[in-house]
C-alpha cells in the first residue's frame, strides 16, 4: 500500500497528534455541531462500487479556513466472511485510520465524532475529501484483509446530513438493544481491547456483555465477532478465570490481562466499582463517572454538556483527571450503556447512588432507570450547584440520604483492627482526592510492606482546629 501520490504523510506515527485551534483549518463535528456521525455497514458486493468516493456538501477547498462543518462518514465494506457483527469493530477503526494522517486530528465515535485539519495539512495540497476517502478505503483494505471492497460516503453539508445521521442513530440503537439482551452469567469468555493504547499505554478495555466498552462503541458481541475473525488482532479474548469477587466483578483472568497489557501498571480491576480499582479510561469515554464526597453519591456527565457538572468542573478538566490509562478512585470513563446496566457501580451501591446527571444523559437513559428513582436524580435545571444539592436530595427523599449518618461522618472518629494485619505490597498507587473530587496527590508505596495494630481514621473540622 502507498501513499505517495498524497500531499502528506500517513502512517501510525502520526497517531495522537494534536492540531490546537489556532493550527486548524477547519472543524468538522463535535460539540460545535448538532449532527454528526460515523458508521460502518457491511453490504452484498454488487452494492459496492471499490475505490469510490462521494462527497455530499463542500469539499474542503470550499471552506473557509477556521470554520466549523457537519461531517458524517459512511463506509460501506463487503467481503465473503464479513458480517454484521463486525461493524462496529470496523466503525471504531475510523479513528485509528483518520489519525495516521499527518494534519488530521480525529476524536471520539459515533454520533460524537470530532476532527480538525490542520492549516499545514492543507497548504501542502491535502485539500479534499477525495484523498481523505481514498485513504479509509486504502487502510481499511490493506489493515483488513477481509474486506475485499470499499467505498466510502462523507456528508458536510447539514441539510444532506439529516437522513443518514437519522439512520445512524437507529443503527447504533439497534446495537446497544440487542446488547441488553446477554448478562456476564450468560456467557463463560470476556474480550480485551487495546485500541485506545497509542493515546494511553497503560490503558486495556474489558468488554464484558455488563460492561459495553467505555467508548460506547464496541459491545460484548461486536467485541467476539472481532477476536473470533482476528485473533491477534487489537481485540481479543479473555479467559475470566477464578472469580475472586462477585460483587466487584472481579476475575483472575482479568487482572491477569490487565497487568500484562499495562506492563505491571496495573493489577487489579473491579469492573463494578468506580472507587476502588476502578477500569482504567483511555480518552475515549462517553461519560466520566464521578464520586460526590458531600453528599457520597456519584454524578454522571458526558462529553456534549459545555456548562460545568455539579462538582463545579467542566468535561475537560475532569477528563484529563480521568484519561491516560490511570486508575484513579473517584474519576472513572464510563459508556452511556453501562449506566443502565444491572451491574452499574454495584460494588459502590448501584443505581440508587446516581445523584445528579447533565440532563441531555437523564434524557438518553430514563426509559431504562426505576421510575421511582428518576424524579430523584437531579439535573442542572433542578440544582444550581453543590450547596444546595443535598437539600435537594433531603426533599426529594433519595435514597442517597439513608447513607449519611455513616458515611458522612457524624461518627468523628473511627477505630478498625485486624489481628496480624500484615499486607505484602507490590507497587500501590493511592489517590487522595481534593474538595470537590478534584485536584488532591497521589502516593506509590515501591516494595514495601506495613504492618499496623490499627488504622485510625479522623474526620478533621477546621473550625475545631482553629479553636485551638
Ligand atoms: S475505548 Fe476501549 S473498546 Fe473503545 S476503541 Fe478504545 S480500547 Fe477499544
């Protein structure tokens, strides 16, 4: 495969680049933009005319640098061995191939799709959608050998972008429902990830039919299509293994994986716990998952709310607290459909723990939540900000409130001793978050081991210290 009859280069090299705004020539998608989409289809191959590309709506030339645009891309693949269930796997690599070109900035997925082509990019003479298809369809042919022809569609103009982003998002409805349909005690094989590893290299998804991929993307079936067409592939299978704690959802065979994919960075999971061993997060989450100390409930916010969440921070900077392949207590990169799982968060207390979430996410889940808990969960319309937060949850009787008089630390002091509490540690990372969940320190203890008679832990009241 060659690439040099294109104005730039293209090669995984380029993978992570960053294009700032003051670099970009034009934006396409994202939040700026109401719809926008990426979507694979896998069709008969009398269908598909190899080596096309059409482009419904300006081409590059034809914008004006600095400007914003819808983008919907549709590739349509065939091939003898290709099926269904392996569209959404070949849908996630639209990200991995936009990006190994030089000035091309591609993130997130599906309907939240966001690009920028950087001004050196085009001054080089990449000044159209022609090459950018031709490109997809090259990677997607020499990448997946399986695919035998592809053609490629992209829409930049907002009125031709309607009905196809429409059928998009039937397509992406019609996944995530059949994926309702299985549960973790249903099947006896889970699937790993590594997609994502170029932008977090410590970072592997566990996909389990519990837990969609953080992406919201790859389903636990899309996921066993992949791994059972490529098995050496960047998706692949993953042998539960012991189950060591039903509760946390967590295996043997995923701590396994987890350890030999982050190179020892990492060495536990539980996959139903957002506060102790979290899943990692790469970049790519829909939502961040986060815990609210004052009122020891969890907030959920996704990517397309601007305003700040609850807490008082913004998508962005709670995203770089979340992303990079940390584990990190408190902050966990979550998939919209794990918020409706019967397993969400169940080691930190489930559902009933949700406090508060952007409304655009209450919209998008409230068929699935328990009615009675619904008017309970507020939005930014019902509370403004943290301090009245827990009124708010007082009047509406949540069933966060039960949990307080423990957990909130009515009790001052407490006292906990296990006889011969001798812990061997590896490498332990502990983060202690700030006020608000944010901010705070991170100690790694190397090669150590403790030995305590107790552990004391004190609730410290400032006004108490300045009494003094
Ligand atoms: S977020 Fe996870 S499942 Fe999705 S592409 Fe990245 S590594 Fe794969």
């Amino acid at each position: 495969m060659s690439f040099s009859d294109m104005p730039v280069d293209v090669g995984p090299v380029y993978e992570g680049e960053r294009i700032r705004a003051k670099q970009m020539y034009v934006e396409l998608g994202g939040p700026k933009m109401e719809k926008h989409f990426e979507l694979v289809r896998v069709k008969p191959a009398k269908e598909i005319k190899d080596g096309e590309v059409i482009i419904h709506g300006p081409d590059l030339k034809d914008m004006e640098q600095g400007s914003t645009h819808p983008i919907g891309i549709l590739v349509e693949v065939s091939g003898p061995e290709l099926e269904e269930d392996l569209e959404a796997v070949f849908e996630r690599r639209i990200h991995e191939f936009c990006n190994f070109v030089n000035g091309i900035m591609h993130l997130n997925q599906r309907y939240t799709n966001w690009m920028r082509i950087s001004t050196s990019a085009f001054n080089k003479g990449f000044n159209s959608f022609q090459m950018l298809g031709t490109i997809l369809i090259r990677l997607f042919k020499a990448e997946l050998p399986i695919i035998e022809k592809a053609q490629v569609t992209l829409y930049t103009e907002a009125k031709d972008i309607e009905k196809p982003h429409e059928f998009a998002m039937s397509i992406y409805d019609k996944r995530d429902e059949r994926a309702r349909t299985i549960h973790d005690e249903d099947v006896d094989m889970f699937y790993g990830c590594v997609l994502c590893q170029s932008f977090a290299p410590t970072h592997a998804c566990c996909i389990t039919p519990d837990r969609t991929s953080l992406c919201g993307s790859i389903n636990w079936f899309d996921a066993r299509a992949a791994a059972k067409v490529d098995p050496k592939g960047p998706l692949f299978e993953i042998p539960p293994g012991e189950c060591l704690n039903l509760e946390a959802g967590e295996y043997a065979g995923i701590n396994e994986m987890i350890k030999k994919r982050s190179l020892g960075e990492i060495e536990r999971i539980y996959l139903f716990s957002g506060m102790e061993f979290p899943h990692t997060s790469c970049g790519c989450f829909e939502a961040i998952d986060f815990y609210i100390p004052e009122v020891n409930g969890h907030g959920i916010v996704d990517r397309n709310y601007s305003d700040v969440a609850i807490n008082g921070l913004p998508f962005s900077a709670m995203a770089n607290q979340t992303g990079g392949g940390k584990q990190l207590p408190g902050f966990n990169g979550i998939s919209i459909q794990y918020i409706v799982s019967p397993k969400y968060q169940q080691y930190d207390g489930g559902i009933e723990t949700i406090v508060w979430m952007n409304k655009g996410v209450k919209d998008r889940v409230e068929e699935f939540l328990p009615k009675d808990l619904l008017p309970k969960i507020a939005t930014e319309e019902d509370v403004p900000d943290i301090n009245n937060l827990k009124k708010w949850l007082e009047e509406v009787d949540h069933p966060i409130v039960k949990t307080w008089a423990e957990a909130l630390g009515e009790e001052e002091e407490e006292e906990w001793e296990a006889e011969g509490a001798m812990v061997p540690m590896g490498t332990v990372g502990m983060t202690i978050p700030g006020v608000g969940g944010a901010g705070g320190f991170k100690i790694i203890l190397k090669n150590c081991k403790i030995h305590a008679e107790s552990i004391i832990i004190k609730k410290i009241d400032p006004r108490a210290k300045r009494k003094k």
